[in-house]
C-alpha cells in the first residue's frame, strides 16, 4: 500500500475503527504538497480513517510523535500521559491533551490518564530522554508490555492498565536496559510493529 505522505509512524494511534490521532507534525511535514483537508481525505482513502483529531506536539518533543503521549487501548477508550505537578509545564499540557480529546471524542469515547515520572532534563543526540514514560508501550493480541522503571508510577500505571483492560495480560517490560533505551528518546513502540 502507497501512502504519498511523509510520515513517521509513531505519529498514529488508532482504535481500528476508523478513528486516529496524529500531532501537527503529520501536516507540517506535507504542508508543501497537501493542504490538511487532502491529508485527511488520503487517509480516508487509504486507510479508513474517518475521524482524524490533530494535537499539538508535546513541547520539546524532537519526534513530534504521539505515541509517547496518547494511545488507544481498546475502540472506545483512550490512555493520556500524566506528568506529576513537579513538572508543572508537562502537567498543563497533557492536562490539555486530555481535556481536548474529550471533548473532540465525546461522552461514548473514555479518556484515562497514565501516570509518567518527570523526565530527566538530559538529550542524546539531539532528543531529550523518555525515562519514567508509560504510555510508549507495545500491545500484541491480548499482550501489553509496558515500560517499568522501577519507579512508583509503575506500579500505579499497571494498576490502571490492569483493571482498563481486564482480559489483557498487562506486563511490565522492568529489563535491564529499558532506562539505556528510553534515555534515548523511545520506547517499546518505537522500537517495534505493532501486530494487531
């Protein structure tokens, strides 16, 4: 299948039901060949989206991808990050994220939040870490793996997680390397397909 867009894919998430979401990036990467109502058609045409919500970038976020910030788990219900009020400037903005998909989903769409730890202030190769990151996990048939950290928001996030999808195993991804792999920008999504 040919999509003329340009594209990373870690800037989708879908509920396979014809509804996605994207950042920005989606469009300012087309914006010299596609106007946004033709990037929304192409993805109708392509690919059955019939509802695309765009958000904002996470600021300071290189990628501009959502799937470290939003991520459907199941048609009808939505995990948003939540950031402790530590770090005041994250806590806004995904309090924004989750309150605009509200209201853009509406009442028969369920928006939870995910608990994130404050992310270290630290760049490798030009993108800042994504240490204490939950909602960049990777999801196989009735399998989530999420990021573990060993920190306290990963016991809360399993606990959420757990009971949202209550005939999915949820597993912490708590391996040795997890902190090495998130310190660079990503996490189990972004180094992996997605296999529904």
């Amino acid at each position: 299948m040919d999509i003329p867009l340009v594209w990373d894919i870690g800037n989708l998430t879908h509920n396979g039901e014809g509804t996605a979401i994207v950042t920005t990036r989606l469009i300012d990467y087309n914006k010299d060949t596609f106007t946004e109502p033709r990037v929304r058609e192409l993805l109708r045409e392509i690919l059955n989206i019939t509802r695309l919500i765009i958000l904002p970038e996470e600021p300071e976020d290189e990628t501009g991808h959502i799937d470290g910030m939003v991520r459907f788990l199941d048609p009808k219900t939505v995990a948003v990050g939540a950031y402790p009020s530590g770090w005041s400037k994250g806590k806004r903005f995904m309090d924004m994220i989750a309150t605009t998909l509200r209201q853009e989903l509406g009442r028969e769409y369920t928006v939870i939040r995910i608990p994130n730890d404050m992310p270290p202030n630290e760049k490798k190769e030009g993108i800042y870490s994504a240490v204490g990151n939950h909602i960049n996990f990777l999801r196989f048939g009735n399998t989530l793996l999420f990021p573990a950290y060993g920190i306290q928001e990963d016991g809360e996030s399993a606990i959420i997680l757990r009971e949202t999808l209550s005939n999915t195993d949820v597993i912490p991804a708590n391996i040795p390397d997890i902190n090495k792999l998130a310190s660079r920008g990503g996490v189990l999504n972004c180094m992996t397909w997605v296999l529904h």
